[in-house]
C-alpha cells in the first residue's frame, strides 16, 4: 500500500502530476485546485490512496488527511468510483462535504459530473454520522487582543453615552453571541448593535 509520497515535481497538469521519488516517476491524479498548488522543480509531499483493479493500479493524490479521509468514505459508498470522489474534492472542500451531509443536502454532490440525483442521495444516507466538521482554530495572541481591544472601546463610548459599565458590558455580550466575524471586529458596528440593544438613544438615570 502506497499511503504518501515525496518527491520532485517532473510535470503537473490538469489533474494529473508526475513524482520523482529517488528516481522512479510516479503518476498521481489530483484536484485542479491542488495542481495549481504544485510547481515544476518543487519538493511536493502527497497522501495517497492506491486503487487496485483488475487492470490498472491508480493512485489520487491529497494535500491533507482530512481530504484523503472523505476521499476514502465517497468511495465507499455504492456506485461513487474514485474518479467521482475525486471530483467531489475537485468542488467542495472537506468541510462543505461533511456540512452538506449533515444538512442532507444532496445538491451540493449533484453538481459534481458523474453523479446522479439517486447516487447524490446515496451520499448523504450512507456518509450521515461518519463525518465530522473539524473544530474551529483557537484565536491567535493577536486576535485575541484585538478582539479585547473592540470590546473596550464600545463599552467605553456606552458609558460615554450614559450607560453604566453593567449594562454596557451585558449588552456587549449578548450582540457577540449573533454578531458576524466581521461585526464582532468593528467598534462601530458592534457599538450600533449594541445601542439596538440597550435601546437606542441616551438612557433615563443608568450612569455608573
């Protein structure tokens, strides 16, 4: 079993790259997008998975476990060969395979040449509880001063406008629990949600 390999990049196209592994060229199909990834000349490290048939050995190529991984399920399922799992990977990323699993939606794998309304159901039914989103990366030292940074200057321009330090900071918390990635970055805009939350205008004797 063939599981990854490192090597010189001899030639890459559409989806298909040539490896130099100490002297012998190996031919691996792969996404577009991770062709494009991929230059003449570079070192390249692929997981790999090698398809045996009766006439051929294959192998597809993959950038992380995590696509190598769906790749596996897809072709486990009836009637996904590894052309059609690889095209899966070729229009979603792992993520949006496994969010359209578990929101049984089977367009998202209808989209993808090869694949019919009854194989796109087949997916869903058969992949539904084998995947998993990968949890959100943790907020960096940065990210998270910034973030502290936000925070501060909208619940000092709320006491600023007469709200006392409670209120400010209970409204502050209950935008940032909706609040977009985007809003929850900008003073203003976090500061106009939340003046919707603590009512609009100046408020009536709350002063710290």
């Amino acid at each position: 079993m063939i599981s990854a390999l490192r090597g010189t990049v001899l030639s890459v196209s559409g989806g298909t790259v040539v490896l130099d592994v100490q002297g012998v060229g190996f031919q691996v199909a792969v996404t577009p997008r991770h062709a494009l990834s991929l230059r003449h000349g570079a070192e390249a490290t692929l997981l790999t998975s090698l398809i045996v048939r009766e006439d051929s050995l294959s192998l597809f190529g993959f950038p992380d476990q995590d696509s190598l991984d769906i790749f596996s399920a897809l072709v486990g399922v009836t009637g996904v060969g590894p052309k059609s799992a690889l095209g899966v990977l070729a229009e979603l990323t792992p993520d949006e395979v496994a969010l359209a699993v578990l929101g049984e939606d089977d367009t998202a794998f209808r989209r993808v040449s090869g694949i019919g309304p009854k194989t796109a159901k087949l997916i869903v039914v058969s992949l539904a509880g084998k995947l998993s989103l990968r949890p959100a990366p943790a907020p960096s030292p940065v990210e998270q001063v910034a973030d502290a940074r936000v925070r501060a200057n909208v619940e000092k321009a709320l006491v600023g406008l007469g709200w006392a330090e409670r209120s400010a900071a209970a409204a502050v918390d209950e935008v940032l629990e909706t609040a977009s990635e985007s809003d929850s970055a900008n003073v203003q805009a976090l500061l106009r949600l939340a003046l919707g939350v603590l009512g609009g205008g100046r408020p009536a004797g709350d002063r710290a």
